[in-house]
C-alpha cells in the first residue's frame, strides 16, 4: 500500500512582491477551473488557496510539474517567473509547511491568524468539488486544531494586526485629526469589511463613505455601521472630495486610474488589493501619496519582536500535532489489513460455533462466543502493534497477509 503524500507549489510575500503575487493571484472562479483542470489529469486531491500575500496549492501527485503548469494557464503568471519566485515542497516539508502557514507562523505579519479561515474557505471549495481524500481530510483538520491550541495557549498573536488593520494603523500614525477627514473605502469584500469595521471602531470617524460595484453589498455592511453608501457612478467625484482612499477591491487590472483622479489637495492612497487595483502611474501626481499591501504590513507590525518570543511555543505545539497526524497515518497504512484479519477470524469462530452447535445442544454459546471474542481482540491488537513497530513495515505486512490468506485487495 503506497503512502498517502502532500505536495505544495506556490507564490508569497517571502520572494515575490505585490506586482508578482497579484500575477498569479486567483479568484474563486479561477481556483474551480484548475481543480476541474486537475481532476482531469487524475489529481484528485487539490486545494487552491489564494490571499493577498500567497498563492498555494496542495495536492497528492507527484507530477508538480502538470500543477505549475496548470497554475500558469489560469493566472496570468509565466513558467519563467514560477522558476523565478516560486516554492515546491514535497512530503514532511510540504506537512510542515502547511501547519507553518495555518498557525500565522509563515504570515507576512506573524501572528495573523485570517489565513486558517482563509484556509478553511479553501479546504471547503474543494471539498464541494470533491477533491478532498480522508488523508486532506485528516491533515487540514489536524492544522486548524494547531492554530487553536497557539492562538489559546500562546500569545503570538497578542498585537498581531491583520492586513486590514495594518491600512488604518497607518491611517491613525500618519493622518491628523482623522476624525475630521473624509474617508472613501471602495470594495466590501472580506479585507473591505474588515477595514471597514476596524475603521469605525479605531479612528471614531463619521464621514466614512462606501462604495462597491454591488451596491446592495455596500449598503448592508453601511446599515451596520451607520455609513454613506454612494453609487459606482459617483466614484469620480467622491474621490475628488476624499482625504483619503483605501481600494480593496478584486479585479484583475486597475479599478482606480487617471480617469478617476481629479485632485487638487492632498490624497492618500492605500491600496489593498492583489493584484494591484490602482495605476501605479498615479505617484507622479504631487498631490497623491500611493501604499501597496507590502509597504502597510512591513511598517504597521511594531511588536513582532516581542511576538516572536512565543514561536518556540508555538513549534513546539506544531510538533505535537504533527507526531499525532503521523501516527494516524502509520495506524491508518495497515488498518485495512487489521480490520481484514478481523473479518476473517470472525468468519471462522461464528463457523466453528455453528459446528459445535450441531454436534451437541449443550453448547453454552454466550460464554464460546465471549471467549473467542477476546482471543480476536487480543490476536488483533497484537498483530497492529507488531506492524506499528516494525522496521521493515511493507514486508511485514506482506508476510502477515500471506500467513493468514488474506485477499490481496489490501495490499
């Protein structure tokens, strides 16, 4: 029986900027087609996960090559800057990584722990489009508990600010008298609503003004929070009334250019968005000052160091994790056979019983069939500890089936 095995490609903060990532960045549309893509190839457990700051997807074939190659064909990514920027790990590295990345240990801002809901979104998408075998199943699960235990039993997050904050701390340190300025957030989705919320809770500003492409969207996040909701169509002329402009919205080229620009005041730009949703040609306007996601988060993270006190902690729950995954894994390689063996001598005591009982009508049933109960029990629970123990696993296994007759199926 082959083992199970994970494999990881991707792109993120660690080596490629936003211009890079928002190349490969997929949205939901495009993560379904390469999972069907897949699914096509024979990769039939897949899951694609795209942030802001990575793009990943795991999977349980070895032909990385065919999934890099696939990445490339839904995104605008090339080959060449896969090489360039990209990551591939196999195995018990691919493992750790995984946990790396679910528990906020990997996050561009360490700590931030939206990435195991991101995750988790992901791992459900999949799972809809039934590219989740038991041993995905297990492993995310296995990973979320990980990010539970950190988040409960470690203060790595203590601080921590997420990629929506980290817009509106820049916001409250770099901005005076914010609560007079004039606020214009154009996207609600997740990282819109978010900063939107962290907005009215930090800076106590009452002129905040939303607008989405979906006005409905804008207006129900609006009811909640008391704010402006504006029409897409009004986008130019509330730009041009705006102290400040945060994009967050998910397009796959600019939704803010020159057309949209008509300023004659000071205009902060914060742009969210991957890819990028803002003309970078905008920074030659000497009214306009213009942040990518990597500037906010590189700037805003004042208490990593202390943070980073607790990764030994965290690591050292990873491994506790991970040790408890692995020997799911080991029991879970020869269960089949366990189980196999089980039916078998189960067969022959409920024949030998029926013998007995033909021969004579004095049998005492319950107590032969308490007895050979327990000598099954104890004949199986010995024959898994063997094999949990083993040196030599497949030829061991081999050599139990062969004692035993079993069918070959298992194998």
């Amino acid at each position: 029986m082959n083992s199970p095995s994970i494999n990881v490609i991707g792109i993120s903060y660690k080596n490629a900027n936003t211009n890079v990532r928002g190349k490969f960045s997929l949205d939901k549309s495009q993560s379904k087609t390469l999972i069907l893509e897949a699914k096509k190839i024979k990769i039939n457990s897949i899951i694609v996960n795209s942030t802001c700051n990575r793009v990943e997807i795991y999977f349980n074939s070895s032909n990385t090559v065919k999934v890099i190659e696939l990445l490339c064909q839904v995104s605008r990514g090339t080959i060449k800057e896969f090489h360039d920027y990209g990551y591939v790990y196999s195995g018990s590295l691919a493992v750790n990584h995984l946990f790396r990345v679910g528990t906020g240990l990997d996050s561009q801002i360490l700590g931030d722990f939206e990435i195991i809901a991101q995750l988790n979104q992901s791992f459900k998408r999949a799972k809809d489009l039934k590219t989740i075998d038991p041993y995905f199943e297990r492993l995310f699960n296995m990973v979320k508990h990980a990010s539970k235990r950190i988040k409960n039993e470690t203060n790595i997050s203590s601080g921590a600010t997420s990629v929506s904050f980290a817009a509106v701390r820049y916001i409250l340190d770099n901005i005076t008298e914010v609560k007079s300025k004039k606020i214009l957030l154009f996207g609600t989705g997740k990282i819109g609503r978010n900063t939107c919320e962290n907005l009215v809770k930090h800076t106590s500003n009452k002129q905040i003004t939303l607008i989405n492409r979906t006005e409905n969207k804008a207006k129900i996040i609006a009811g909640k929070f008391k704010l402006i909701v504006k029409n897409i169509s009004e986008l130019n002329s509330e730009i041009s009334q705006s102290d400040v402009l945060i994009v967050a919205t998910s397009s796959n080229k600019p939704t803010v250019t020159n057309k949209n620009i008509s300023v004659s005041k000071p205009l902060l730009i914060l742009d969210l968005s991957v890819p990028k949703n803002v003309n970078e040609n905008l920074v030659t306007n000497s009214n306009i000052k213009l942040l990518d996601l990597d500037y906010l988060s590189n700037v805003t993270d004042l208490n990593k160091e202390n943070r980073k006190k607790f990764i030994p902690d965290a690591e050292k729950i990873i491994q506790e994790v991970t040790e408890d995954f692995e020997l799911w894994l080991e029991t879970r390689k020869f269960a089949p056979t366990v189980n196999e063996l089980k039916t078998k001598l189960k067969k022959l005591q409920s024949d030998k019983i029926n013998t007995l009982k033909k021969k004579s009508s004095n049998v005492d049933e319950d107590n032969l069939q308490q007895v050979s109960e327990h000598l099954i029990q104890k004949i199986t629970n010995q024959v898994a500890n063997y094999l949990k123990e083993s040196k030599e696993f497949d030829k061991e296994l081999k050599s139990i089936r062969n004692i035993f007759q079993l069918d070959s199926n298992g194998q």
